[in-house]
C-alpha cells in the first residue's frame, strides 16, 4: 500500500490544483468585442494595450473597471504603429 501513496497523493494534488485554474479562470472578465452599438460604463480605465509593430488594423485589449466596480476586458481594432508616413 505504501508503494501507491505518492500517486494517490500526486493526483489529488493534481485535482485541487486543476480546480484552483478552473476557478481562477471563471473569475477572470470575459473578453467583450467592440461594435458601434456596444454601450460603455467606463469609471476607471485599468490598462491598454499597445498595438503591434505592423501597418495593419489589430485587435488590441483594454482593461477598465464599470460604476459598480466590477472589472472588463473590450477588445477593439486600431491601426498597427507599423505605418510611415515617407
């Protein structure tokens, strides 16, 4: 019996690990994709990210937090920096 006592133990280590990332994952905010429609209830803008390094419209993700406090992700398109104007 003590031969199987480390699998045992791996394994329900593994269980409550998997379980920890499936509920750290349901708490993260969903990604919301812009549209001309989409209603915003922007309090405090947490972060943007920055676009890529080519000439091209690229999705980018900006974190913000609504009047209730409660955390979003919108994903928009922009124009990539990668453009020059020579």
């Amino acid at each position: 019996m003590k031969c199987f006592m480390p699998v045992v133990i791996a394994a329900v280590s593994c269980i409550v690990l998997n379980s920890e990332m499936i509920q750290a994952a349901e708490q993260q905010p969903k990604v919301e994709t812009y549209s001309y429609d989409t209603k915003l209830d922007i309090a405090k803008v947490i972060s943007v990210e920055e676009p890529a390094n080519v000439c091209e419209a690229v999705p980018v993700h900006m974190v913000y937090e609504d009047h209730q406090g409660h955390q979003h992700v919108l994903e928009y398109s922009v124009m990539g920096k990668g453009c020059s104007n020579n």
